[in-house]
C-alpha cells in the first residue's frame, strides 16, 4: 500500500521501536497519532517533531493499552483529529519478567494485558472502522523473537504473550485481507529502547501483589548497549512490510538456529499424515425439521 496521505495510530509510539517506527512513516508522508502511557515521553516526541516543523503532522494521546474503554475512546480521537486510521501499529510492551517462582497472578496479568491483550484491544477498537472506510490498510503487531525460541523460565510470561502474538497475527490476516488491510508481525531482538522502564509504566491496579518489584527495580538500571540496534532501522523495515504486506519481519538473525532446531523438534515429533478432511470437520450438521 501507499503510505503517503495515510493516517497512523501507534502505540508505545513515544519512544523506542514505536517511535522510530513514527519518524520513517512521516518521512514518508503519514500523518501520525501517537499513544502512549508516558505523558514526559509524549511531551519528548512531539517537541521533537515540532523542532523539525513536523509538529502539525503529529497529535498525542496519553493511553494505557490494557484499558479498553479507553481504547476505544482512543480510535474516535484519532478519526475525529487526524482521520482514519489506515495503519494500526500495536507496539506498546513490556519485559515482565522475574523468577518464575516468584511470579503471581499480578505479574501474569499485567505481562498479558500489555503484551497480549494490548494488540488485541487495538484490533478490536479499530479494525471495524478500517473496515467500513473501505480504503484498506495495513496493521503490525509487535512480537519478539522470544516468541519463537525457547526461553528461559525467567521469561516465561514475556514470551508467552509475544508466542501468542505471532499466532494472532498469522491468523488474523485471511479475515483482514477481505477488506484488502494487510499485516505484518513484528519480531525484534535488542533494540535501544525503555522497555527497562516497565516497572515504573506499570498501572497501580497490576502493582499490589506483584512478586517481582525487586527484579523490576534491577532492570531500571539496565544500560542500553550502543550495539543494540537503532529504532528508525526497525522503521524502515515495517515501512517496507507495508508496503509489499510482508508478513513476517524479524530484526535478528542470532537465534536462527535454536529457531531451526526447536521446529525440526516438533516436526520430527508428528507421525505421517492420516487422510483428513478439515473442510468437512467445519460443516455445521444438518437437523431434521
């Protein structure tokens, strides 16, 4: 698709991959909505834009992405100011991760709210109305490359929410392409970014309870690696995935052989193919009257 003349909603759009993400789909014409929880962040993005007299093309809403009625309130913001959205990129995450014995039902819930539900909250607020404008689009939702190889137990809820993320998109896209929207799932590695500040993102109502405070105070003091990769390169892979309605983009290539032993492990595992018509198994019975 044509991005130039296009709207874009992206979350975590503030800062990191969401932001370098923002700056490559202006510099190629689209007009941007940016969310995201941090208000000093939004403040940082749109001073930026506008030290470069981009700032008429760019407007803010302050968003907490497992909320859904703000979501919601969100997506009629966006039509209403900048129009559309033609392009949904569900971006927003976090790195709830700790000891595994350490995790309670707090921690699980926050990790999935974000991580999980968060894209899932976009696709539900906005699709319909990518749907009914008739103009198509294009949506991207952010994984990892956690999602695809095994982790340590200490990830355990990052990387189920982003495994889950790739399987949503992967099965979204036939129902997305009736209405000519492509998608796109994101899989990044190490990327300079805030994700090391999750513990201060996290809302109060996922913080009383959590087994993980002492690991997120750590991971405050992360150092991001001068090595790790610049988000406008993560920019110029998604614009080039919309483009062509590329759906896989993977940032890395460093775990490509645990990707190909943990695959050839589940393929080796299934027994030869039994005659099965999946057509039929979907047919609704017929009743007699």
């Amino acid at each position: 698709m044509e991005i130039a003349g296009t709207t874009a909603f992206i979350t975590g759009g503030a800062s990191g991959i969401g932001f370098g993400i923002a700056q490559r789909l202006l510099d190629n014409g689209a007009r941007l909505v940016l969310a995201d929880i941090r208000q000093d962040h939004l403040d940082e993005a749109k001073q930026y834009f506008e030290e470069r007299q981009q700032g008429r093309n760019v407007h803010t809403i302050r968003l907490d992405v497992s909320d859904r009625a703000a979501m919601a309130e969100a997506a009629k913001e966006c039509e209403a100011v900048m129009g559309g959205p033609e392009i949904l990129i569900n971006n927003a995450g976090i790195d709830p991760s700790g000891p595994f014995t350490q995790a309670t039902y707090q921690d699980w819930d926050y990790g999935l709210a974000v991580n999980l539900m968060g894209p899932i909250n976009g696709i539900m607020a906005f699709t319909p109305g990518m749907r009914a404008r008739g103009k198509g689009g294009h949506v991207v939702n952010t994984a990892s490359l956690a999602g695809l190889t095994p982790m340590p137990s200490f990830m355990a809820i990052y990387a189920t929410a982003k495994a889950a993320v790739i399987t949503l998109t992967e099965s979204i896209r036939d129902s997305l392409a009736e209405d000519n929207i492509g998608c796109t799932v994101l899989m990044p590695g190490p990327i300079k970014s805030r994700i090391h500040e999750s513990g201060q993102n996290r809302p109060e109502r996922f913080r009383t309870g959590s087994g993980f405070q002492e690991t997120e105070a750590q991971l405050a003091q992360r150092v991001v690696s001068d090595t790790w990769m610049e988000p406008t390169e993560v920019g110029d892979m998604i614009v080039d995935a919309i483009r062509n309605d590329t759906l896989y983009v993977a940032t890395h290539g460093n775990w490509k052989e645990t990707c190909e032993a943990r695959f050839k492990a589940l393929i080796d595992c299934m027994p030869e193919a039994r005659p099965f018509d999946f057509g039929a198994s979907l047919k609704v019975p017929e009743t007699e009257d």
